[in-house]
C-alpha cells in the first residue's frame, strides 16, 4: 500500500490531550493496514510522518508507562 495521495482520504483523529487551545498537537489516522500516519494538526496540509504500527504501538506503550503528573496538576 502506498501512502501518497491518501492523506485526503484518512479519517484524522486528534490527540485526546490536546486542548482547544491550539498547543503542540498530533492528529492520527488509524485504520490504515501496517502503519500510522502522524500529522501536525496546525498545518493540517503539511507532511505527514509515516510509522510502523508495531513501532507506534511501542512508542504509545512507553508514554503511558511514564510516571507523569496527571493533566490537571500541571497547569
């Protein structure tokens, strides 16, 4: 499967973390068989980064082992 010309046909789904605010935030499109195309939700025509779906399952995993303070205690 390629990836080009696709982009405009992935169904995107913003980061439950990112805020109304307009902060850093990523945008997903999952779905897509072997991979997870990753974009910057700012710059929504912008290049999208393109992973393996083991090594984005891996990445997911190590953020939500991180002991980090829970989202409202950081404000």
């Amino acid at each position: 499967m390629q990836w080009k010309g696709m982009s405009a046909m992935a169904m995107w789904r913003k980061s439950s973390y990112s805020g109304n605010d307009a902060g850093n935030c990523i945008e997903i499109a999952p779905g897509i068989p072997d991979f997870v195309p990753v974009r910057d939700s700012k710059c929504p025509q912008g290049p999208a980064l393109i992973f393996p779906t083991a090594a984005w399952a891996a990445f997911v995993a190590c953020l939500a082992a991180l002991p980090i303070a829970p989202r409202a205690a950081q404000r």
